[in-house]
C-alpha cells in the first residue's frame, strides 16, 4: 500500500464518513489494518515492535490531524472566530476586513506574561497573534490503537476537544479581560446598575453592536437559560423546543444565541469551574474578530511518568486573539 492510501485511511479513521453501508467500526479497522500492515506488525506483536514503530506510525496520524484541525475548529468557531493554519516559518499575520466606518482601533492580544492582556493600536488593516506551545493530553498509545482499546476517532476527539477548550479559554478571558486594556466608556459594562433588567441591557447592547455588524449572543448555559421570547405572555413553541432541547433559546429576538462550554478545573471534586459564568458577551460577528493561529506541524510525543506508565501528548503552536475595540457589549449578570 503506497502512503497516499494509507494516509487517506488514517484520514477516515479519525474522521469517519460513514454511510448505510461504512460504519465508524469499519473505517477504525481498516486505517489500523493498513498501518500494521505497512509497519509489518499485527496484533500478535510484542510491545517492542509496536513501540519501535510507534513514532513513525504517529508521524502519519500528525499529519492527518493538521489537515484536518483547522477547519473542524472553524466549523465549532466559525460563527464568531477566524481560524488559520500559518507555516512554521511565516509571521501570525490576519488581514482585517469589514472594519466600516468606525473600524476597531485597538485590539486585545495575549501579552508576554501569562494571564495579562495588553492593548495593541492597529495601524494598519492587519493583525498580528502572538502564538505559545499548547498541550493537549492524549493518553492513548499506539498499543491501544493496534489492540482496539481505543481508536482513531477517540483520539481524534480528545485532541479537537482539548484544543476547542484552549480557545473558549483564552477568547472568553480577553473579552472579559479587556476593560483594562480598553477604555469601553459608562455604558460598555453593565455592573451593578440598578433598576436595569437583564432583558433591558441585552436590548440596547444589541441595538449598539447592529452598528458594527450583525450582533452573536454569547453565554453560559446559567445566564441564558434566562433569556425568553415573550409576546403578549404567549413564548413561541419553538422556543419551548430549544429549552427542552438544549436548556435555552436558541434566538433572542432575532438575534442568534450561542452557548459557551465551561470546564471543571478538577474533576475529582467536581467543585471548581474553570471560566467565571456571570457574563454574556454581545459581539459582531461579520468580521469574525476573534482570531485563532495554528502555526507549524501538531507533535504526538511520549511523555513517560515517574510510575513507568506511558502519557501521550499532543503539542501545537497556538495563539488566540481578539480584533475588537468600541463593538462589543459585556453584560454583568450578576448585579451589586
């Protein structure tokens, strides 16, 4: 089998495309089939030769994996995030576009210390990411993958799943972040103003973005399982779908709502959340203003434990940004 073939296999086997006839079962099968083939093992080998070919076996699944990674995180990102594959030698530059009339001046990019966002004056229609080495843990070895403990598509989706919570991570702390980089004026936060409903505060922060785009409703799920569609105490009988569904409206007044995932800091205890939940963001979404930069290859390398247990881990050069200044609306849900 050439390496075109066994590259299109792997290709499937992360991703399946499974059909009446090609289940997710049957593409796993035939992209492990085709590498223990083309490494000359078979489930009947010993530990050694599996490991011995484990990183070229994982060389091919990285490459697979940067064809793919990019445009299945602009399809979970797409309706508010721009995401770019760069090379390893080229500068992490976007092109700005659909800036308007009062095109952003300021943007909010990652700053050299972790955790701080600094303000960033576009003097032109660019917009350059800072990018670091991120890392997703795996825990799933060639072994596993040859044995059928785990598959392609289970190892595919904890590194798309790792690499989506990274960027939920870094856009929500710039949006939330950026006051103290960005000077929004009295009416860009809405904290602690009394007598303000959080349907009030949502209207007139739509109202305002509609000047810059077509406006996106982001939260969590606590904040907007608040949001309802009223008319003349009547709520309309697709929203009472959604709530069943989903736990929330899905439009608010003709304004697309999109829920945030939160994440457990730690999930022994189950006690702590990652990113705080009291806020909803109100953004345009027309010119897509967070940016994400993957540059250069993915990396599954082996990180072995001072117990002798083995901890695969994917690394990537990443940067997220956020292209934004005077346009977009942050609702305190939570009111002094």
């Amino acid at each position: 089998m050439d390496r075109k073939d066994l590259f299109t296999l792997i290709k499937n086997g992360l991703e399946p495309e499974v059909s009446a006839d090609f289940s997710a079962a049957d593409a796993n099968s035939a992209a492990v089939n085709a590498i223990c083939e083309h490494f000359g093992i078979n489930m009947d080998s010993n530990i050694r030769d599996i490991r011995a070919i484990a990183p070229a076996a994982f060389a091919l699944i990285e490459e697979a994996v940067d064809e793919i990674l990019p445009k299945r995180l602009e399809n979970v990102l797409g309706a508010f995030a721009e995401v770019k594959q760069f090379a390893r030698d080229a500068e992490v530059v976007f092109k700005l576009s659909k800036l308007g009339k009062a095109r952003a001046r300021l943007s909010i990019v990652k700053g050299a210390r972790g955790g701080i966002y600094r303000a960033a004056r576009l003097d032109s229609a660019s917009f350059q990411v800072p990018v670091e080495v991120y890392t997703v843990a795996v825990y799933v070895t060639l072994e596993d993958i040859i044995l059928g403990t785990y598959t392609l598509g289970e190892l595919w989706a904890n590194i798309l799943e790792g690499f989506e919570e990274i960027v939920y991570k870094q856009t929500v702390k710039a949006l939330t972040d950026s006051n103290a980089a960005v000077s929004h004026g009295d009416n860009k936060k809405y904290v602690g103003v009394s007598g303000l409903t959080l349907p009030q505060a949502l209207d007139d922060a739509v109202a305002r973005v509609k000047q810059y785009g077509t406006p996106i409703i982001m939260g969590f799920s606590s904040q907007l399982s608040q949001l309802q569609n009223a008319f003349a105490n009547d709520i309309p009988k697709e929203d009472l779908s959604d709530v069943r569904n989903i736990g929330h409206i899905t439009l608010y007044k003709g304004t697309r709502v999109v829920e945030i995932p939160n994440y457990l800091e730690d999930e022994s205890t189950n006690s702590k959340w990652v990113l705080d939940d009291q806020y909803i963001y109100v953004i345009p979404v027309d010119a897509k203003p967070v940016k994400v930069a993957l540059k250069g290859e993915l990396t599954i390398v082996e990180n072995k434990q001072p117990t002798g247990s083995e901890k695969w881990e994917a690394h990537k050069l990443m940067g997220v940004g956020v292209a934004m200044n005077n346009n977009y609306f942050v609702i305190d849900c939570v009111q002094d």
